[in-house]
C-alpha cells in the first residue's frame, strides 16, 4: 500500500490522488522522502497543496526542534495567571504560524475556548495548562482532515487538549497527545443501541481507524 | 461506610472537562473529569448526596452545590457537576473487572458529606467513558443554581 502510495506521490498525474491520501502517511519517513522527490522533481502539484505541505512540515521541524513550553518547574517568579496566560500565548503563536491554512472563523473560536479553559478563576493547581505538543497535534491532525464542524474544546489534567462532537446522542472524543498521538472515543447508537469504541492511534492512522464509524456525520457542519 | 444503592452521590466537575459544541455550550461530561491525578490516591473524591437530609432530590443539589462552593478553592460558576445513582456506579464499574468498585462515606472537615469512588481501574479510558456517559446521567451546571 505504501509502495504504492509513493508512487502516487512521484507521479504528477496522481498528484491529487497523493493528496487524498496524505493523513495516512504524514510523518513517515517514505512521506518525507516523497515529498522530497516531489519538489526535486518539479512536479506539477497545487501551488496551495504545497504551500500546505510545507508549513505542516515546518510545524513538525519547528516544535521538535525546541519548545515554547514554559517551564512549569520554574514557578517562583510567575503567578498562575501567568503561567496560564504563557501557555495560552505559546499556542496561538503556534497557530498563527498555519494561520492562512485556517478558517478564520475557526481559528477565532480556537482561541475563545483556549481562553475560556485557562480561566485563572477556577483553574486547579495541581493540574497542567495546555501541553504546547500536543496542542501541535491537534494542529497538524486539523490541518490534514479540516472539518466542517469544529470541536469543543477540553483539557484533561495532564495538559493534553481534547477535542470533542455531539451529535444526538453519538459523540467523538479524541485526546491529542505529544508526537502526534491520540486516543479516541466514539459513542454511536445503531437502532437504539449503543456501541463504543475507543484506541490509541497516530494522526496519520486515525481516519482509517475511524472510519467505520462513518465520523462525517461530525464533522459535517451544522445547519 | 457504603453508602446505600439507591442513593446518588455527586461529582464536581471543571469547566475544562465538559463536554461542549464549538459555541460554549455544554452537551455533558468528557471522560478526563474522571481522571486520576496523583493527589487522588486512587479514589474518585464524590459528595453523597442524601446525606444532606433535604425533603426533596433538587434541595439536596442545591445543598450540595453551597457546600462544593465553600470548600472548593478557585470555584467559579463555569464548572458544573455530574450526578449519579451509586447502585448504577456500581454496575458499570462491574464491568471493568479489576475489583469489585465500592462508594463509601469519607468525611472531611468541610465537607462532612464527603465520600469516595474506591478499587476504580487506574485511569482505564473506557472505564472513564462509562462513568461519563452511563452512570454519571445528570449533570447540572453552578450557574443553574441559585
């Protein structure tokens, strides 16, 4: 399957082939060798869909290279308010950096629900603000799929971002882990009845573990 | 002390682990508001909710709901809390089968309806889910109550 989706990605006739399949190869080292080849070749891919590849890349190479995280050990000159307010911060820089791939819409009320989860009012100390890798996750795993339909946004106590869907009584939520892993959860009921899942996966993988859940129904956008 | 079946018991829950659309609005519980942090000691801290002996299920939220403003430090009425039947806890935590899970009473000194989840599965995702989804069925929101 890989071979093949190399292939793809080394033939400018199946270049929008290539791009539908990009998720499940994201990260790999075939996906950056092909990639490579791409650009080496001159091959004739969107402009846009390069433009995209590129600052998906560089999201990756930037936030592995060094971390805005602030570091929470070192907490004896900051207040909570600005331990949370860094990390709110240190993830909207990381946004505005694939901001032009990003609904503006969407990015806003991103950054609304940041906000809102970080109140200092009510945060609790023993618990971590968001974690700025796996904010990266969520980032690069948006970037790839777009939905319609945009998350709520959650944390869990170890700083992990979580993103959640409600539709009906069926919901999808997925926790973005450092070095783009997840875990997920899906509720559906079929005739009445309900059935769960749930794993741990990569970004790249979690479509095609999704998918027979039929997840569109998500990320469609409400009327 | 158990506490009694048919009894409900009562969860604080965050702000950060609701469960809401892309607008704010709160549709129920993410399974991280039953996550185990270190300080937990591997018990789910609850309040039992007949405990506070009011005449009717909703004087005892409302009872309930002063008490966690009290004792809580950083309390904002963003957060909202989950409620469920110990019986119901009970049963979905008989399904995780890493010990039998039990509530008990455990009074604090500012919280004397205090009790505890016990023998829970150590941060089991699944079991996390059930709670959230199956036995934790009503939630109420602090800025709902007076």
């Amino acid at each position: 399957m890989s071979k093949d989706l190399v292939s793809a990605y080394t033939n400018s006739f199946h270049a929008k082939y290539a791009e539908m399949q990009l998720p499940s190869l994201l990260g790999s080292d075939i996906f950056n060798k092909s990639i490579n080849s791409l650009y080496n070749d001159n091959l004739q891919i969107s402009e846009s869909f390069s433009r995209t590849l590129n600052h998906i890349n560089d999201l990756k190479i930037k936030t592995e290279s060094y971390s805005l995280v602030p570091d929470f050990n070192d907490v004896s000159n900051r207040t909570t308010k600005e331990i949370l307010f860094d990390a709110c911060a240190n993830v909207k820089i990381l946004t505005s950096k694939v901001s032009m791939h990003l609904n503006s819409e969407f990015r806003n009320n991103l950054f609304i629900q940041i906000d809102r989860v970080h109140e200092p009012k009510s945060w609790n100390q023993d618990d971590e603000p968001v974690n700025q890798l796996s904010f990266n996750s969520f980032l690069r795993w948006y970037l790839l799929n777009t939905p319609e339909q945009g998350p709520g946004i959650g944390l869990s106590p170890l700083g992990n971002l979580v993103a959640a869907w409600m539709v009906g009584r069926d919901r999808l939520i997925i926790e973005f882990l450092p070095k783009d892993k997840t875990k997920w959860l899906i509720s559906r009921y079929y005739n009445d009845e309900k059935e769960r899942g749930s794993g741990q996966t990569s970004i790249s993988r979690l479509s095609a573990v999704l998918s027979p859940y039929n997840v569109d129904t998500f990320f469609k956008e409400k009327d | 002390m158990d506490i009694p079946e048919d009894d409900n018991v009562i969860r604080y829950i965050e702000y950060k682990f609701l469960l809401r659309d892309d607008k704010g609005v709160t549709l129920g519980l993410l399974p991280q508001a039953f996550e185990l942090r270190d300080i937990d000691n591997g018990k789910l801290s609850i309040s039992w909710l007949e405990y506070c002996n009011e005449v009717t299920h909703q004087k005892n939220i409302d009872s309930s709901v002063k008490t966690f403003r009290k004792v809580i430090n950083n309390h904002s009425n963003n957060c909202g809390y989950g409620i469920g039947k110990v019986k119901t806890i009970k049963e979905v935590g008989s399904l995780f089968g890493t010990g039998k899970i039990n509530i008990v009473h455990s009074p604090s000194k500012k919280n004397k309806a205090h009790s505890s989840i016990i023998r829970i599965p150590n941060n089991d995702w699944d079991f996390m889910a059930a709670l959230a989804e199956d036995a934790f069925l009503e939630l109420i929101l602090d800025s709902n109550i007076p």
